[in-house]
C-alpha cells in the first residue's frame, strides 16, 4: 500500500486537548504496527492559547515567571513527553504535530528531522528568508552561526517505537514579547524571530500552511 499523510487542522485549541488527541492517533499507529497495508501517518495543524511547555529534559528555571506571573499573564505552563526545553505557543504561531511511523517511513529520526527542517527552509525561501541549521540544535534560524543567530521554528519530538509525536511550532505572526519570560529552548545568547518580524507585515497564516503542505509531501511522500 502506498503511503498517506492524513493532513488535519485543529485549529485554535487548548494544549492538553491538543496533546491528548495526539495520543489518541500515536496509538493508532502502534497499533497497526504490523498491519502491512497500513501505511498512513498524521499530520496536524493548530495554534495553542498562550501556554509555555518544558521538554522533559529541560530545565524549569528556565522559566522566569512563577505560578501567579503565569496568572496574572494568563499563561498555561506544562511539562511535555517531548525532547528539547522550553517554548512558547499562542496565537499567530503555525504549529504542526506529526504523528508518523518513521520504520514505515525507512526512515531514522535524525534524517527524519533532517526532513522536517528542509521543509521549513524552503518555505522560508518562498518569503526571501535564508533559513538554515544551527549546529548543535534543533530547528530553524535565521543567520544561524553568527552573533545575530535567531530562531523562527522551534522543534521538539517524542519517538517511541519508531512512531513520533509533537513536532514544530513556526513563529508566523507571533507575538514575541511572551519569549521575554524564558530562556527558549534553553538558549540565553540567542534570538527569537517571526515571519511578520522579519517582512515587516503580516503574513497570511493558512497561505503559510498551504506552501508548508506542498513541502511535506515533497520530504516524506
């Protein structure tokens, strides 16, 4: 059977929902790990209500506000199942999780990262922006490797049994000043940056996950 990439758009949701559907269709997967005509992997759109999430090997004094700041700002906080630290989700951010089976897929999770940060670099290009990788990282910056180095999209995944979940969050038309409060994804010398930022506009949101459905398809179909 040919492989499929079911592309879903949740919308603006909160994060546990969020989280508690995507182990819902992580164990559809597992499940039909064995299943040889079953070839068919998730991939999922949405925004999050402002919400800080911690990788499970981040540190949480990363995190610069304490349990009434968070209130008061009206800002979630959780401790995730994925790699990598802190990050930031809310409105104007273009999230996607993939849940898909990478033995499927023949593919490692190195070159499966590999794949996903292709496909936002070449979105990137679309706007005239250079992406590109940041040694010892994750994710994609702009003007990685020099002193000016700032990262539009983060990535932080859980693997288990070669089958993913979470995934990327694309800084579109964020807004920045939440990154105030944290050290993102552990980083105290780095930038944050958006689309809207770098262009100086605002930047249609379904016409960025558009281009990025082309792409993912290009990398994993």
């Amino acid at each position: 059977m040919n492989r499929q990439i079911d592309f879903l758009d949740w919308g603006l949701t909160e994060y546990a929902d969020a989280w508690q559907r995507q182990e819902e269709l992580f164990q559809q997967l597992l499940l039909n790990k064995t299943n040889a005509d079953f070839n068919r992997h998730y991939f999922v759109f949405c925004q999050h209500y402002p919400v800080y999430t911690l990788g499970k090997n981040g540190r949480e004094e990363n995190l610069l506000l304490n349990q009434l700041q968070l209130q008061d700002r009206g800002v979630s906080f959780f401790h995730t199942n994925r790699g990598g630290d802190i990050t930031f989700h809310g409105p104007g951010q273009v999230v996607g999780y993939l849940i898909f089976d990478l033995e499927k897929l023949h593919l490692g999770l190195k070159a499966f990262i590999f794949k996903l940060e292709e496909a936002i670099i070449q979105l990137l290009e679309h706007y005239g922006l250079q992406g590109a990788r940041l040694s010892g990282a994750t994710g994609v910056w702009l003007d990685a490797e020099t002193p000016n180095a700032r990262k539009i999209c983060a990535i932080g995944l859980r693997s288990s049994h070669f089958v993913t979940m979470h995934g990327f969050a694309l800084n579109v038309n964020t807004d920045l000043n939440y990154f105030n409060y944290i050290h993102p994804c552990g980083f105290v010398d780095k930038g944050v940056t958006s689309l809207q930022k770098e262009l100086g506009q605002t930047v249609n949101e379904d016409e960025v996950k558009n281009l990025l459905t082309i792409q993912i398809k290009k990398e994993f179909l």
